[in-house]
C-alpha cells in the first residue's frame, strides 16, 4: 500500500479519471450558485445537481472534481459528532467520479476497485463492500466480475445503502466500499454503530431517480453515477492514522492547539477533553476559513449564523484549554499553510481572514461576559420567586441572545444548586429553528425551466459588446413572454429576445444590464434590462414599442451608448477605487458586494470602522491621482491559478472559470468580465459622496465618476455661491459666519427664556388651579419644557407666594418624551403631609 501526502492523493485520483476520459471539474464554492434548497454544498455532486436532473447539459459526459464541502444542517448534520468521533468534519474534501448517461454500474465499481488496488496498492484482503439489499445487479457485478468473496459483500437495507443529497432531488441504490482496519479494532457485526474496524471509504451512487416534494421516486432521463469518496478519510488509511486528525490535514493544526494552550493531544484516549477540543477546534478553524474565503461572513441569520456559531463552538472549546483571550485567528495561518497549493486563493484572502476571525471573536468574549452577568440576574431572580430552577425560555434567551453554551448554564445553576428545565430549553430551540426554516430565503438563484430548456437547445449567446454597441446583423434565436417560449411577439406586449450575437451587456459581478433597443425596420424593441440567467444564454428584457419581431428575424441591436459610457465611467472607477482602500487602510480590506450603474457606484467593502473626513479624502485623492496619469487599461486572459499568482484581486463572491479577464488599470489589478474605459482619464472625475455601515465589519462607500461627479460638483459649487451671497461672506469665511449667526442665535434663545420665566415667576399664581382646604391651599398646574431644577424654583416661589400651602407642578420634555413632576410643601406642613 503505497504511502502518500493528502496534495498527492488529490493529484493521484484526478490524473487517474483524467486518464480514463474524465473532465476535470475545479471545485466549485460552498455557496450554492443555482440550488435555492441548500443553504452549503453539502456533497461533491451539487455543482452537477441541474445535470443528473436532465435540466442542464455540460460539454462533457464524464468528470472528476475535489470538491469543497460543508455539512452542518439538514440530513448531513454531523456537527454534533464533530470532535467526539475520529471521522465526522463540517468541513471536509470530497473526491468525486461522475457520469452524466456515460457509464454506469459495471464502469463506476471496475474504476473504483482498480483505482484503490492498482494505483494506491491498498491489499484487496483488506477490502469489503456493501449493495443496497434489492440491487442484485450491483451484487452480481462484485461478485462474479470483479471476484469479490460473497462473505465480503454485504447487502444492506434502505437506511444504509440508498443516497439521497436531501429531502428531494437524485436518488437512488448505492454500493460502499470499506477498509478493514484489522482485528486489533475486534471483531464488531459489521455496519453497527459499534462498528470501528470497517472505515467506509468510497460511495458509489447509482444515481437512477429524482425524489418530488411528495416522496415520489421518479426515473431520471438516463441513468447517472455519482460517487464520493473523502480525501481525510483515505488520507487516514494511507497515512496508517487511527484517526482523521491524525492525518497532514489536520495534525500541523492540533500541534498549533496544543503549543498554544500547553496541553497535550491523546490519540490513544479520544474521550480525553484536551483531545476532543482540539479535534474540534482543528476542524472548525478549518471550516472558518474557508466560509470567509468563499465570501460567508457572521451575521444573525442564514448561512452567517452558521458561521458565527461554529467559531463560537471551537472559541469555547478553546477555554476548555484554558485559553481565555482571542486565539482562533493565529491558526488562521496554519490552515491555509496546508492548502494553499490546492487552494490559493487562501493567500490573498489571510489577512481578511484573520481580522475578521479576531473580531468575531473579540465580540463573542464580550458577548460571553454580558452572559455571565445576566445568567447571575436570572439566579437572584429566581430565588426571589422561591423557585430552585432557570426555566427554558430563560436558557434560550441565555443561548440565543448571549451565544452562552448551554452546557456551561448547567454546571452554574449546579453550582448554585439549581435545575434547568432542558426540556422546555429544546422545545424554545425547535421553534427557533422552523422560524428559521420559513424566513430563510436562499441566496441562490433559482434558474427558471424555459431558461435550462433554451440553454440545452441553443448555441451559447456570443457576447461582443467589449468592441461594439451595435451590431447591425443579429438574428433572434427565441422569444419567451410570461416565462414560456413564443414565436412572436408584438406591440405593446412585454416579453424577452435572445439573440445569437450581442453587444448588450449582461447583469454580472456588480454592473447592471445595458440599456437600449432592438430593432428592424418596421418594428422597435426598447431593452430595460440585460440579463444572463444561466450561463450562456443572454435575454434581453422589454416591450414592443411598434411593430412585432419573430424567431428567425435579423435586427439592428444598439445599446444606449452614454448610458454605457456612464457605467464603464463607474466600474474602473470602482477598481481604482479599491485599490485605494487599500493602500489607504490595509491589505484586510476586500470587495463585499458592489452596485455599478450609470448614475452611482456602490462599493462594499470589509473594514471594522467608520472612515474619517482625512481618510476619505486620501482615498479620493489617490483615484483622481490615478485618473490624471492617464494610463491605458489593459485587458488581458489568463489561467485562474496563474492569474491569482500574479496578484490580481479575485472578489469573494464571484465565480471564475479556468480562464478568466484580467484587467489592469492604474494601481488595480482584478480579475473582471465587466465593461470598461480604454484609459484611467476617460474616468474624467471621481467623488465620494456618502460612507456608512452596512453590517458587522462591513462598509458601503457610494460615488460618482464622469459626468455624474462634474455635476454633483456643479450642484454643490452653487449651492455655496448661493450661500455665500445670502450670508455676504466669500466662500472661505462661510463656516465662520455661520459660527457667529449659531452663536448670536444661541444667545438670542437665552434671552428669550429669562424673559419667560421671568414672566412665569411674575404670574405663577395666576397660571396655577388654586384650591382652598382647612388652613392650606393647593396649587396645582402643567408648565411646558422646563428642566427639573426650573420646575424646582417655580415651585418654590408659588409656595413663598400663596403661604401655607401644597404646590403640585408638571413639565412635559416633548424632546426627551419625558414628564417630570415635583410636590412643594410650606414648611408649617411638613409634619402633618409628606411631599413624598
């Protein structure tokens, strides 16, 4: 059995698959790109989910992928196992053979069987396989063409060996290959839950139906294969570990853990508390770091929250190491020291990466010490009730609102020898949790049927509007109205063109769709929006003004040009741009989401504070340095691998193929399929008009460029002219004068309330409702907007005034929201009645 790193096992089951005809399929994001039922990839066929469906055809019928995989809710939940058993992950590597109608049984268990035999030498003794009980062609396939004793296949029932991704989508029988790890791990029945000698490896999915919402089982258009077979597992077996932390993967990181909290890793004792935490904690800096990579960052809901928890899981796993401070970042380092090869994207993305885990953190030790003294509140409070118990709503609200673990609330309330009511706590969470479920709305796009149906149908849009913004011999392929496919469309109706050719450029990384019109010569088509909603078809989005076009019509496409313009004024501007955040505040800052139009740009950007008035006006300063050197723009293709290694920015959220744009201006380098200038100086003017928070570690910064600044300029530079005439004060004398008008006024206000309260004092027995009882009166009243201490003195000379007496007085704080009462008593009185 040969012996091999984790990078060699990845690079040994690619190449094999590869040689065997396979497409080599880059790994996709843990984001779902087009499936609106996952909140992660949570297994390695979901990027070819619209394939095995029938929805989607790829130029290939065979591929292989490593593919980046995140389990942590729905059916794959393994977090809770995370830690306590040597092979559940949140986040792990899945390596992965498909056919797409290619191959099937026979050729998915021959290459399987002769991969782990032959390439990596594993004894064919030491193999066993398992079949879905009623698949007796799979069972036959093992037994008499591959030569497998039948003591070693194993048919097992629905539970065990019939996959499914989830509640709905393929389906169907599958066969598990298993390594025999040897008697010294006894002699279990093999599959039960005591069951450690057996370590399944490989799953081969014979993926044959499609699961409705109803449970219905359904053929797929042609049988597929989908197989997964994890790297930390395999990896485990050729690296001799009895566990998957024991691996390259993972080791370097428990050896980080255990330098930094002077405690030491038992591999021989897994129910050991150090070594449970720093499993956990190995696994979940892991996950950590590739959800920000691929553009998830903590929030209170969706795929945020889920991140927020998990690294609040391994930070307070971490004080079960003893360590009290922020710590989670520095591994940070450690991480993407193991994948930066396979993933390189890593490199550009460590510092970000580490002060957004730090920050998080920071919070959470802060959040964790407001717990603490709520939790002691609650104690005192109940014991006030006489009860000796913490309720589950106040555990919820514990867990909920403070992240305090729940575990921790227990061994407190034992302390203080009170109960807590888990059961009461876990129903609170259910709720939670299908709140959850019916408020989350997946970022996904959820592609729509005519669109996959047009994309397997139709040559791919040619996309030309880099060098044109009209083209004069397009010819429309189809037209679809109210999401069906028509053959004509006519005045005044709504509806979508595409076209084989196109200038129009498409909604994408941030710009919006051009603008423009369609047109023949007895009909006029205006475009509103430009759409892409499935790679390679392109729709153009509008209403017949005059006359109709059909499916085979040649037309005259043009876009409106300044509108155009205007965007591309805006979309170099906004790489200029990020480049001077960057230089300006530091390498952490990256792109979080943008918005580039013709009339605004709106950047987002990761920064932990708001920017000050000198800042800002650096920032500006370096763009419109950059715009007056008047540099060309360059556009060039390259590899994605080659072009991250040279430095080029990639954005977090953005999907890149094997080749990708690179566009180079000025100071910016970043990889982009946007439309831009030829030079900086085409930019013309850059401003800044606005700078906000938009989330936790998150900044948004609207401007302007071209036009749209020089007339936002225009704007405020008469507006000052305007002021300056009304104020008779040049331009740089403004803020002064209005310094002297705010002063004068401030004084004038004063004067205005001394001659009202002397007016009040003057007359406060005439302003107040005077009652005679025995030998007192009683005066009562409401005043308007005066302080505590005024309402004070009036009281007091409505009392010297009236003599015996009770004085009853109110003043409303109609800013504040607030009344404030007073009760004066004559000295006389005081014995016989209390102000109080």
């Amino acid at each position: 059995m040969k012996s091999l790193n984790s990078d060699e096992i990845r690079k040994s089951f690619l190449k094999y698959f590869e040689g065997k005809g396979h497409q080599i399929v880059k790994s996709a994001s843990i984001i779902p790109e087009t499936d609106p039922t996952l909140l992660f990839v949570n297994a390695g066929m979901v990027p070819f989910k619209n394939v095995f469906l029938g929805l989607e055809k790829r130029p290939y019928k065979k591929a292989a992928s490593c593919q980046k995989v995140f389990r942590v809710s729905g059916k794959h939940n393994d977090l809770d196992n995370v830690g306590y058993t040597p092979r559940h992950h949140t986040f792990f590597e899945m390596l992965g053979n498909f056919s797409f109608g290619d191959y099937f049984k026979k050729e998915a268990i021959e290459y399987a069987w002769e991969y782990l035999t032959k390439i990596l030498e594993i004894p064919e003794e030491k193999l066993h396989v398992s079949v879905f009980e009623e698949d007796e062609q799979a069972y036959d396939i093992w037994k008499n063409y591959i030569g497998i004793p039948e003591e070693k296949i194993h048919k097992l029932g629905v539970e065990d060996n019939f996959w499914s991704m989830g509640e709905t989508g393929p389906c169907g029988p599958c066969s598990e290959i298993y390594y025999d790890r040897g008697e010294e791990y006894g002699n279990p029945e093999f599959g039960s839950n005591e069951d450690n000698r057996y370590l399944e490896i490989w799953n081969l999915v014979f993926m044959q139906y499609n699961r409705d919402e109803n449970g219905n089982l359904t053929p797929l258009p042609h049988p597929n294969i989908d197989t997964g077979m994890g790297l930390e597992r395999i990896a485990s077996v050729l690296q001799g570990a009895k566990s998957n932390y024991e691996t390259d993967l993972f080791l370097p990181i428990i050896q980080w853990a255990e330098n930094i909290s002077d405690k030491k890793y038992n591999s021989e004792n897994p129910r050991d508390m150090n070594t449970i935490a720093m499993r956990v904690i190995a696994d979940h800096l892991r996950a950590i770091t590739f959800l920000i990579s691929d553009g998830v960052f903590p929030s209170n809901e969706g795929r945020g929250y889920v991140l927020r928890r998990i690294l609040r899981r391994a930070l307070r796993y971490g004080k079960e190491l003893g360590i009290e401070r922020p710590f989670l970042f520095e591994g940070v380092d450690v991480v993407i020291d193991i994948m930066k090869d396979t993933y390189p994207e890593l490199i550009g993305n460590k510092n970000f990466i580490k002060n957004l885990v730090k920050s998080e953190e920071e919070r959470f030790i802060k959040t964790l010490k407001r717990g603490m003294e709520k939790l002691y509140e609650i104690i005192e409070k109940a014991k006030k009730e006489e009860r000796k118990h913490i309720t589950g709503k106040e555990i919820f609200t514990l867990y909920d609102t403070y992240g305090f673990p729940v575990d921790l609330i227990e061994d407190i309330a034992r302390d203080n020898e009170f109960g807590v009511d888990i059961a009461e706590y876990y129903k609170y969470l259910e709720k939670q949790r299908e709140r959850a479920r019916q408020n989350w709305k997946s970022q996904a796009k959820e592609v729509k049927k005519v669109y996959l149906d047009l994309k397997n149908k139709l040559p791919s849009n040619e996309f030309l509007g880099y060098e044109h913004l009209e083209l004069d011999d397009s010819k429309v392929l189809a037209i679809t109205k109210n999401d069906a496919e028509v053959n004509e469309i006519k005045e005044g109706e709504e509806g979508e063109i595409i076209l084989d050719r196109t200038p129009f450029y498409p909604e994408k990384g941030g710009q919006v769709g051009d603008k423009g019109v369609i047109e023949t010569e007895g009909s006029l088509f205006e475009v509103y929006d430009t759409q892409t909603p499935v790679e390679g078809i392109i729709i153009h989005k509008g209403k017949v003004l005059y006359g109709s076009l059909k499916i085979g019509d040649v037309v005259a496409a043009k876009v409106d040009k300044e509108k155009r313009q205007d965007t591309m004024r805006h979309h170099t501007a906004t790489h200029l741009l990020h480049a001077a955040l960057r230089n300006v505040l530091g390498d952490h800052v990256k792109q979080a989401g943008s918005l580039v139009s013709p009339d605004i740009l709106r950047f987002d950007f990761t920064h932990f504070e708001s920017l000050s008035d000198e800042e800002i006006e650096k920032i500006e300063k370096v763009v419109n340095e950059e715009i007056m050197k008047n540099e060309p723009v360059i556009c060039k293709e390259m590899l994605y691998d080659e072009a991250i290694k040279t430095g080029a920015m990639a954005i977090f959220d953005e999907k890149y193929g094997d080749v990708v744009r690179v566009i180079s201006a000025g100071i910016s380098t970043e990889l982009c399929g946007g439309t831009h200038v030829s030079r900086t100086g085409d930019i013309g003017y850059f401003k800044i008009i606005s700078e906000y928070a938009v989330a936790s570690g998150t900044r948004r910064i609207e401007a302007l460029a071209g036009r749209k600044a020089v007339e936002k300029g225009l704007k405020e530079h008469f507006l000052i002219k305007d002021i300056s005439q009304k104020l008779t004060a040049n331009e740089n004398e403004i803020i002064q004068k209005i310094e002297i008008l705010q002063k004068k006024l401030k004084e004038k206000e004063k004067e205005l309330e001394s001659i009202k309260k002397k007016s009040i004092v003057e007359k406060i027995t005439e302003l107040l409702n005077i009652k005679d009882k025995n030998n007192y009166k009683i005066a009562y009243g409401k005043l308007e907007n005066l302080s505590p201490n005024e309402l004070r003195d009036l009281a007091d000379v409505a009392r010297a005034k009236l003599g015996n007496s009770v004085v009853l007085l109110a003043t409303v704080d109609k800013e504040k929201g607030k009344v404030n009462f007073i009760v004066a008593v004559s000295k006389d009185l005081t014995e016989k009645i209390k102000a109080g």
